[in-house]
C-alpha cells in the first residue's frame, strides 16, 4: 500500500493547483460582493413594496386591509404595527384630540412597522429622535429608494419618511390623512438616511 504524502507529484502541478484554488476563492469573493449588492437593493425595494402595500391598503397582519391612518403616537406599541395613538403632546390642528380613539400610525411608528416586516426584526423602534441615530446619513446622490428622510434638525427632528425616489416618500404625515405618497419639499429637510444593519 502506497502511502499518500509519498505520491509523486508532477514538477508545477503543485503551483497550478495553488492557482486554481486562489481562482476559486476570488471567483467566490467576487460573487459574493456582488451578490451582497443585490440582496441590498433588493432590500430597498422591498422596503418600498411593503410602503407602498400599506399605503394601497393591501397591509396584513396587524392590519385587516384599508387604508391606514395617522395618529398621534400610533405605531409604539410593544409590538411593530398600528396600534391606538396618545393625546399627550399632541399638536395637530384636529380638535378634541382623535389619536386616543385611532387605531394607526405616526410617522416614526410607519417607518418602524415597514423595516420590521422587510428585515424580520424590530430594528427602528423609537421616535424620530431615537431613529435617527440607527442610521447613517448618506448624500443626495448615493440615496436610493428604501432609504429614509428626515425633517426638523439633528438635533430635534420631528417627520420621517420612507423614500421612492424621484424627490418623493411615503409617509404618515398628519391627523386627518392616512399613510401617503408627498413631494420631499418641507423647508426643514434635514437629508437622507441609511439603515446599515
């Protein structure tokens, strides 16, 4: 019986060997970035397949279907989904208060709802305040649609949207509207913003 380490081996099979291994790896790290950069954009669109499907009242559990409204402090529940608002620090021009009373969401609420059912986790809970810092802000140019858009300033920002392109989101914007499609034109954009994960 032929022990294995004794085989001879012809003189440069070795090196190919070696080669072809290394040309193995780096065709696999290669598909590998690649596929890392579709699953990303893949992933962005998906966060605006389920934006878009609330907004069309099309949204499932927690939501039977129809269109979803906005309420003051709605969508903080302990789990991601509409849920009823809060009239404590309510400033909207509806009176008496109707958020204790809706079940919906407010802005930072939506936002939270879509990335959970898109990632499968609960990663953007909070307000604004507390969203903003989950995500890294990224130019006008680099944005793309799944990314998120922020109003008011660093240090108080106070509406949150899901961006489509084309200077457009989706968001719940204010008592008496239900989650919609508007123009990115409030004079207090603050910029765009990327979930990293």
């Amino acid at each position: 019986m032929q022990n294995a380490a004794a085989t001879a081996v012809p003189a440069g099979a070795g090196l190919a060997i070696i080669l072809a291994g290394a040309l193995l790896v780096s065709l696999f790290t290669v598909a590998g970035i690649t596929h890392t950069t579709a699953t990303q954009s893949a992933s962005g669109q998906g966060i605006v397949a389920i934006a878009q499907e609330i907004e069309n009242g099309q949204a499932v559990s927690p939501w039977n279907g129809g269109p979803v409204p906005y309420a003051w402090a709605g969508g903080h529940g302990a789990k991601f989904g509409p849920s009823f608002g809060s009239c404590n620090g309510y400033t909207g021009s509806i009176h008496p208060c109707p958020a204790a009373s809706t079940t919906g969401v407010d802005c930072s609420g939506f936002v939270r709802w879509v990335y959970a059912t898109s990632i499968g986790r609960d990663v953007l809970d909070g307000d604004t305040s507390t969203q903003i810092h989950k995500v890294q802000p990224v130019s006008a140019e680099a944005a793309q649609p799944g990314d998120l858009v922020f109003f008011g300033s660093l240090t108080k920002p106070h509406h949150v949207g899901i961006y489509i392109g084309n200077k457009q989101m989706i968001n719940a914007l204010k008592t008496g509207t239900n989650v919609e499609t508007d123009s990115i034109s409030m004079s207090d954009f603050i910029g765009f913003y990327h979930y990293a994960g």
